[in-house]
C-alpha cells in the first residue's frame, strides 16, 4: 500500500514535531547540567575559632595569637572579652565589616540577651579585631567586659577566600605602644587548603 502525500506530509509534521520534542528536552537538560556546575561552590565545612581577651589595667591580651583555618571553610570567631576598659577607636573601627550578613552578635555581659548589630559606639568599643585580607577588611569592634568576672562575648561568622598568612590586630588605642606588631594584641591567621 502506498502512501498518499497527504499521509506523507501527516507522517513528516509528525516526525519533525517529536525530533523538535526531543531537541527542546535536550537543550532543558545540557542548561541544567550548565547551571550545576557552575553554581557557587557551597561552604560545606564550618570551623569554630575561640579567642579571649584577659587581663586589664594595661595588660590586655589576645589567647591564641596565632590561628589556622581552611579557605572558604564558614568560619564562626567567638571573642570573650575580661577587660573592662573602654577604648577609643577610629570611625572605620566602630563599624562591623568583612562578617556574614555585615553583623556581629553581642552578648555585653554573661546574663544579658544577646543583640545582633553593625556598629558599636565609640564609648562602648575595648577592642576590635581586624584583619586586612586581599580587597576586603574584616573588622569587628568588642565590648568592654561588664566587670573582671562578668566577660562580653562576640560573635561573628566570615570566611577567607584566599590562601596566605594574614595579620590580625586589635584597632583601638588599649595601650601606649601601636597595636599592630605580632604578640599579645595582634598575630596572624593563617588560611590553609
């Protein structure tokens, strides 16, 4: 039986319409599989680092000086601060950068709620803790302890993108000597793979 060239014509619109199916299905599969692998990396590793400011009248100073964490691992930095003093700090150091969502999370004494905020006042910075990496300036100002045995606590959360030792340094004047050089008020984070 032969076909006539309307059944022929039915037969090619039929074909053409599912190699079309076929073709669309593909293209929607090869941009899935794109959007896969070029999505944003997500940071599957977390770290926790504790830092804690002892001392007062003069002798502040950071435990550890030193610390080590991996790049782009989410890094939550916890800041328990003894010191009592209030000290003053430049304007850029009164405010939180370089953290996730731009805050910090602040606990001015051990029964006290704890606030979410972006800037502390003058009045009420002891301490930051600031680090110059590639393009971007982490930077957190810490409160004043509430008394010897009552500390503050900071919190935060970034992430160092890029391998290398970087410098940590407290921004307020707490001393009679610049705070910048590696010791008690100062040290080095190291970014690993």
């Amino acid at each position: 039986m032969q076909k006539g060239p309307a059944q022929t014509s039915d037969h090619r619109r039929r074909t053409n319409a599912h190699l079309l199916i076929i073709a669309a299905l593909g293209v929607v599969a090869s941009m899935a599989v794109a959007l896969m692998v070029t999505a944003a990396p997500t940071r599957t590793t977390t770290e926790t680092v504790r830092f804690v400011i002892s001392g007062d009248q003069g002798n502040m100073a950071y435990s550890p000086t030193n610390i080590t964490v991996s790049a782009d691992a989410l890094v939550t930095i916890i800041i328990t601060n003894y010191d009592t003093q209030s000290h003053s700090a430049p304007p850029l150091a009164q405010q939180v950068s370089g953290t996730t969502g731009g805050v910090a999370y602040y606990q001015f004494s051990l029964n006290a709620h704890t606030q979410s905020l972006g800037q502390l006042a003058s009045s009420d910075i002891s301490h930051t803790f600031s680090v110059d990496y590639g393009s971007t300036w982490l930077n957190v100002p810490i409160p004043p302890a509430a008394s010897p045995t009552n500390p503050s606590v900071t919190t935060f959360t970034t992430s160092f993108s890029s391998i290398g030792t970087y410098t940590w340094y407290c921004d307020a004047m707490c001393g009679s000597l610049p705070m910048t050089p590696p010791g008690e008020m100062a040290g080095y984070v190291h970014v690993v793979k």
